[in-house]
C-alpha cells in the first residue's frame, strides 16, 4: 500500500512539473528574444549593425618636455565618498591635491565608485545626492591644489555610482550631472585620449560597462558589456593601426574586473577585444583589497578548454611554446595584463602608472600611514613578477632593434625636495646569499623643459642573463637635500623576459580566476538538481527494491550509502517536511522570490527570480525584460548553498535521530521486566525514558538533537539576517512581499523539531 501511495505521489508531482515547466521554458524564450530585440534597436535593426557608428576622434594631447622616452599617469579607484564617513573626503582632499602636485601625471584615472550609495547602516542602497555634491565640490578642490587641467582627469561610473539608476540622464542620474566626465560632455561610454611623445603614441580607452539599467544592490555587482559597447572599443583601439610612423601603446580602464564581466549577446568579451589589439593593461578596480594584494592576471589567447575559459588556477597562465619572430611586421603577441588596484575606501592607496619606451609598469602608494615625500619608481628593467611573457622574451630576442631600451636602468623619482643622489643597486640572491653586484649612481636626463626626473645609468645588460627569473634584484634609493632617505620597493628582474610564477590565495583566486558569469547557471542547476534527487530517490527506491532501509539495516550492514539512503528515507517519512521542502524547491524555480523596490525613488516595483529582476520596459509599458543577470546570484547562490541544503540535511538528520532513539527506547523497555507494574501506578523511568509509555525528553540524554536543534537556530538566524537585509534594501514587508521565500524554512525546521521530539 505505501508503494501504490508513494508512486502515485510522484506520478501527479511529474505530471504537475511537466505542466509548470512549459511556462519556465516560455519565459526563457521570451528573456532571450527581449534581450535579441533590445540589442537590434541599439545596433540599428535586424540583429546587424546597418551603419558603422562614426569614429569618435579622441583628444591627443602633445606630451611636451622631458623625458620624451616615458609618460606617467595616475589612478585612483573606489573612493566612495559617503555623507556618512566624511573622513574619506577630507582625507582625498588633503592628500591627493599636493600628491598629483609633486607627480605632475599627464592623466587622472579614477576608475569608479565615486560615491558609496549606501544607507548609514549599509543595507539600503541606492543614490544620495549629498555624496555627489561632496564628491563634486572635493574634486574642484583637488584639481585646484594640483595645478593640472581638469581636461586631465577622467572618471568613470562604477556599480555603486549605477545603483537605482533607471536610467542613463534621467533624474537620478547623478553621475551625468555631477561627475568630470559629465561636467565635460564625455557622456558616450566608451572615451579615448592620446599621448604622444616624439618617439610614440599612448592610446588610453576608458569604457563604462555599469549595466544600462542599475537595480539597487546587492544585485548589481557585474559589469554588462553589450555587443555595441564592444563594437565602439573595438574602434577606438583601431584608431592609430592605419598610422605606421610611430609605435602604439594601448591601455584600457575600466571598474570591473573581467571575472565580474559578463559576455555580451553575441557571446563575446571583452577579453576577446583586448587580445585582438594586443593591448599592453587593463586597469580596474572593484574588488579593494580586503581578498588580497595580488589581484593582477596575465591573460593570452591560449585557451582552448572549456575548464580554461572558466577558471584560471594562478597569475600567470601555462602558455605555449611559440618561436620568436623578429622579421619586421611579425605578429604581435596575444596578450595583456590585468591590474586591479587598491581602494580609496579603506586603504588610500593610490597607483603611478609608466610607460617607458614601451615597457609598462606602476607602483602602488599607501597613502594611509603618510604623506609621501618622495617616490621612486623603477621602469627598466621590468618587475619580472608582472611582466609580459611573450613580449618580454621577444624583447631580449630582437634587442637588436631596441638597443637603447635595454642600455640603462631607469626610475623616476617624485618629490617635494631637490634630490641631491639617487643609487640603483643590483642583488644576487642565489640559494643562501644576497651579494650586491652591482651599486651605481643614476644620473638625471635633463631638457629644456622637464615634466619630472627621470634617472638613468648604464649597465652590461647581458651580465646578469640568466634562467632563473628572480635571481637578480633591484632596489634604488634617493635621498633629498634634507638627508632623507627612500627606497623603491625590491623587484626581481630578468633580462631573458621569463616570468616570475606567483600562485594566488585562495580568496585572491575566488575573485580573479573564476569567470562568474559564466559559473552562475552551473552551479546553480547543479544545486537545485542535486537537491531534487535527494527528495525524489530515496522515494523512488522502496518501488524498484524490496530492501527497506532503516537504522537497523544500516547497523547489520554498515556501508556509506546505506546509512545515506537510511537518513534519507527517515525524511521521506515525514510526509509534511518532505512535501513541503519539495515543493519550496519547485517555488524557487517557478515563482517570484520576492516583490521590491528596485531603483532609487518613484512607484515601480520588480519582482526577483533566479534569471534576474524582472521590471516593465520604460519603451513599452506591456513589456517585460529581465536585468541584473547575473548579478542576482548574490541572492540566489547564498539562499540555496546555505540555507535550503543544510535545512534538508539536519531535518534529515532529526528524523534519523528520531529513529535511532526509538530502537534504543525498545532495546530498554524489552529488557525490563515490570512485574510490580499496574495501571494505576506511574512506571519507572529507565534512562530517561518511561517504560511502556512516551519517552521523557531530556537533552542530556539526547545530546545529538540539542546539537541539531542549534543548527537549526544557527540556519533561522542566517536566514532571517539575510531577509531583514533584502527587507531594508528593496523596502519589502516579510509578509506582502516575500511570505514564501521567508517564511518557508523557518516553518519546516519548526515542524521538523516538533514531529521529532518523541518517538510516537
């Protein structure tokens, strides 16, 4: 009979899901032709590009004075200037007004997240318009204490400066109307600006790819390249290819890192455009610094696997072996760094950025401890840490053709002081030594008109050749007309061009080397279907096998999967607790997980599902369209790996506690025998249990449980602590907005507790 009833069960919940799905499948359909149509308006009708958008001319700027062979700019990343902690303001004021002053760079990047958005106790999240007034009238400030044309300075939109912004321009928009870019009518999301020196050109891309409509966070965590933003890049990187007479550098900025990219419709990236132009670094920010300092990632065109197109284990990837061409018009190699830098927020730091004939390489201040008085910063030879390979070693190979690049170390030296010497020294650090080799005086190259110190001093280069890539370190020290010495930082070097392999922690790889836009849809089928078999197999196997499988069985023949497929079966027979998880995990696939407010102020309100938030189109009111995907696996990922699967484990796990105590109860009263019982007389307790009767609960007695029940307060808390903040973030009421979604699990854990608290 418990068979006929079990198959019949899941015969009607089959043929209910096989139901419901068609709407599922729909609405995905639907998500995929709303998404096609949006981008064949934005690219000009049928899914093609009908007219190539006109080349935007970029500004050059003519570098003029010495040292023509470098040029150096500034960026500063996540300053999140917030009404409710004016200390970072006050601080940016003070310190980074007189730091660009001593620099002098000839550009500003500030790569997002100028304002912070959030609410004074960081749950509510959304635009305030006093942080951008601050963050305007600081920036005024700033440029004014350091002498440099605000036509220098760039500043991009980050998530939180994007955060219920409905839309780009409108009311709520405050980065169009308060930022730099804005105030200067840089409003396109792609903008360009060359460098030019009398030896090269240095191409500089900053590129906006907030999502086109910003829901309040925590979903809005990617960026959204789309296929035209892509397209623009791919133009503005092109823009000198046509031009021969002088060597191109290219560098691109932006906020996010290419992890937290998504791809665009079409399925590309913006790694895939980076490569084609053989860009030399990405610059970004985005992630602070609390995962860790070595947020950088060399990317190259050798990848081939699925498993390399989603993950990438270190720094440096395990290229390939290629041959060397130095014949004139070789190709280029595929290949660009990826530097994420420091935040403003919490660490000050700041980040110089060189380009020395070619040779990219930056220095990261800490502006937290102390105003720096002097800086020093090393372009050749390269950190063999944060080198390029293929361009490093095909430099070495064909230094015939830079000679002169190779010829002298070189640093720049930043101070507020004259600099009465500056020292390049040389360290040999072979197993168990560290000898200097080599100690020199630089000397400064003067012109007639000098944008800052450049120190040069020759060496034998090839002496120090060598097939360790850090055997060799350099370190330079100035010291100013006060006696006042500073260091550079040691670096390893390597003439050969081979690459220092530096491994990742585990936090630093969690945020660089996953592609997560990429991971959401696996992981989060892989959970729910995973979930789905471990309700549905252990119904399923009392059907097909006469073996029944209880804590009696498992204890005749111990094995894993018997004692697996015993809890699971124990669940099974809680009726209620069972259903119910079920069917929570079939609410989650098909219905709305809760009704918010998705963007800063006014009546329209969303509802969340695992494919995003779905909102009206403000092009047509009977629409639908699906945004912040993938960012609501924030939400989602969490919810499902932290609260749904250990509710399913510790109910299984009461139930199977339930079911040991029982047998131990009927071991006990079998043991007794009760001659001097009678019905009128209360029977003795044997160990905490009333013979013949329901067994007394005690929690010494049932140690197990009262670990359980903790668990489940540990889960309720977790729960409840994520729902009181998506309750502060979208303006929700449990009970209206989201009743299932919150409700549902505290419930069956309650249940849960109550069925297995006796053995009756």
């Amino acid at each position: 009979m418990t068979s006929r009833v079990s198959l019949l069960l899941i015969s009607v919940i089959l043929f209910w899901l096989s139901l419901i799905s068609i709407p599922t499948l729909a609405a995905h359909r639907r998500q995929d032709e709303l998404f096609h149509e949006e981008e064949e308006e934005e690219m000009g009708g049928e899914g093609l590009i009908t007219s190539q958008p006109e080349k935007w001319q970029g500004r050059v700027i003519k570098v003029e004075g010495g040292p023509e062979s470098v040029i150096w700019v500034v960026q500063l990343s996540d300053l999140h200037f917030s009404v409710h902690h004016p200390d970072r303001a006050f601080d940016f004021r003070n310190i980074v007004g007189p730091a660009l002053s001593m620099i002098n760079p000839s550009l500003v990047l500030i790569t997002g997240d100028l304002t912070d958005g959030k609410s004074k106790d960081l749950l509510t999240m959304k635009q305030n318009e006093g942080d951008w007034l601050e963050y305007q009238n600081v920036m005024e400030d700033v440029i004014k204490r350091s002498g440099l044309d605000k036509s220098i300075f760039f500043d991009l939109r980050g998530n939180h400066d994007n955060f219920g912004v409905p839309l780009v321009g409108g009311s709520f928009d405050f980065f169009s109307k308060y930022s730099i870019n804005g105030q200067l009518g840089r409003r396109k999301n792609v903008n360009s600006i060359t460098l030019e020196t009398a030896e090269r050109r240095h191409l500089f891309i900053g590129l906006d790819s907030t999502s086109r409509t910003g829901v309040r966070g925590p979903t809005n965590l990617f960026g959204h390249p789309t296929d035209e933003l892509l397209s623009q890049i791919d133009i503005q990187l092109s823009q000198w290819d046509s031009q021969s007479e002088k060597p191109v550098t290219k560098i691109a900025f932006g906020h996010f890192p290419l992890s937290f990219s998504a791809i665009s419709h079409s399925r590309k990236s913006l790694k895939d455009v980076f490569l084609k132009h053989s860009v030399s670094a990405y610059l970004c920010g985005h992630l602070h610094t609390k995962f860790g300092k070595n947020l950088k990632r060399l990317h190259m065109s050798d990848q081939k696997y699925l498993f390399s197109q989603l993950f990438q284990l270190n720094i440096h990837q395990f290229p390939s072996q290629r041959t060397v061409n130095c014949s004139l018009g070789a190709p280029v190699p595929k290949e660009f760094w990826e530097w994420e830098m420091g935040d403003w927020r919490k660490s000050r730091a700041m980040r110089i950025t060189t380009v020395d004939r070619g040779h990219v390489s930056y220095v990261d201040i800490d502006l937290k401890s102390e105003t720096k008085k002097t800086i020093v910063l090393p372009t050749f030879p390269l950190d063999s840490r944060f080198m390029s390979t293929f361009s490093g070693h095909q430099s070495y190979e064909c230094q015939h053709k830079i000679l002169s690049s190779f010829g002298t170390v070189r640093t720049l030296v930043f101070s507020v002081s004259p600099i009465m010497s500056v020292i390049a020294r040389i360290y040999d650090t072979r197993p168990g030594t560290s000898d200097l080799v080599m100690e020199t005086p630089m000397t400064k190259l003067v012109g007639e008109k000098t944008r800052g110190d450049l120190y040069a001093a020759p060496w034998n280069y090839q002496a120090f050749g060598d097939s360790s890539p850090d055997r060799f370190w350099l370190e330079v020290e100035a010291i100013d007309i006060m006696g006042r010495s500073t260091l550079s930082e040691p670096r390893p070097f390597s003439i050969n061009g081979l690459t220092v392999k530096i491994s990742w922690t585990w936090k630093e790889f969690f945020v660089m080397g996953c592609q997560w836009s990429a991971l959401y849809y696996p992981i989060l089928w892989i959970v729910i279907y995973s979930t789905i078999l471990i309700l549905l197999i252990p119904k399923v196997i009392p059907i097909f096998s006469v073996r029944q499988y209880s804590y009696k069985s498992f204890i005749n023949e111990k094995g894993f999967l018997r004692g697996v497929a015993w809890v699971l079966q124990d669940l099974c027979r809680i009726t209620m607790v069972w259903l119910g998880t079920l069917g929570y995990v079939i609410y989650l696939i098909l219905c709305p997980w809760f009704i918010g407010q998705v963007f800063t102020d006014g009546e329209d309100r969303g509802y969340m599902t695992y494919m995003g938030w779905v909102i009206k189109t403000s092009k047509n009111s009977g629409k639908h369209e699906y945004i912040g995907f993938p960012d609501i696996m924030v939400v989602v990922l969490p919810h499902l790996l932290f609260v749904v699967l250990p509710t399913i484990f510790v109910t299984a796990a009461l139930a199977a506690e339930r079911s040991v105590y029982k047998e131990h109860f009927l071991l006990l009263s079998g043991k007794k025998e009760d001659d001097d019982c009678s019905h009128n007389r209360k029977r003795p307790l044997v160990h905490g249990v009333q013979e013949g009767g329901r067994p007394k609960f005690h929690f010494r007695e049932r140690w197990i449980r009262t670990l359980l029940l903790l668990v489940c307060l540990a889960i309720c808390w977790k729960h409840f602590n994520n729902c009181w903040g998506l309750m502060k973030a979208y303006e929700m009421n449990l009970f209206l907005d989201f009743p299932v979604y919150g409700l549902s699990i505290p419930l069956l854990l309650a249940y849960t507790v109550y069925k297995t608290r006796s053995i009756q």
